[in-house]
C-alpha cells in the first residue's frame, strides 16, 4: 500500500510538472476538484470542517475493514482540488 502511495504521488507530480503555466495548473487543479464525488450533507459537521481556511473544506475520514477512506468538499475550487490531491495522494 506504501508503494501505491508513492506512485500515486509520482503521477501527480508529473502531471503537474509537465503543465507549462501557472493557470494551467490552476486549471488541472480546478478539474480535479470539479471530479470530487459527492459529499453527503450529514458528513457536513463541525468536526468535519476545517478550520481557519478562507473557504468552507469539509473532510470525512472513514476506516473499515482496516481502510481509511477520505471524501472532502469545498466550497471553493481550488481548495476542492488541493483536497482531491490530498486525497489521491
């Protein structure tokens, strides 16, 4: 499982590596964030909101049968994809 993460890390900073400008990038982050699956309103708690960020983050973490499983929202795009990265990563 270490490893995945690794080579999931590896994708992502080729995938952002090899994108010449600064709002390119921004863009692939932006669509990263737009393919975040939905989040379900009950998930949207205090204890699940991250604080002192300008926009509202929310990120549910799960275990079962011994797998973390993260699902985050945002209401604002750049910070949803920063939380799509996190969370492929």
């Amino acid at each position: 499982m270490f490893e995945s993460c690794l080579q999931k890390q590896q994708e992502l900073k080729k995938i952002f590596t090899s994108l010449p400008t600064e709002d390119l990038r921004y863009q692939k982050l932006m669509e990263l964030g737009k393919k975040l699956p939905p989040f379900p309103s009950a998930n949207k708690t205090e204890a699940t909101l991250i604080n002192d960020c300008q926009s509202a983050i929310y990120l549910h973490s799960e275990c079962s049968g011994g797998v973390m499983t993260f699902n985050a929202t945002a209401d604002a795009l750049i910070s949803a994809g920063f939380a799509a990265v996190l969370i492929a990563a």
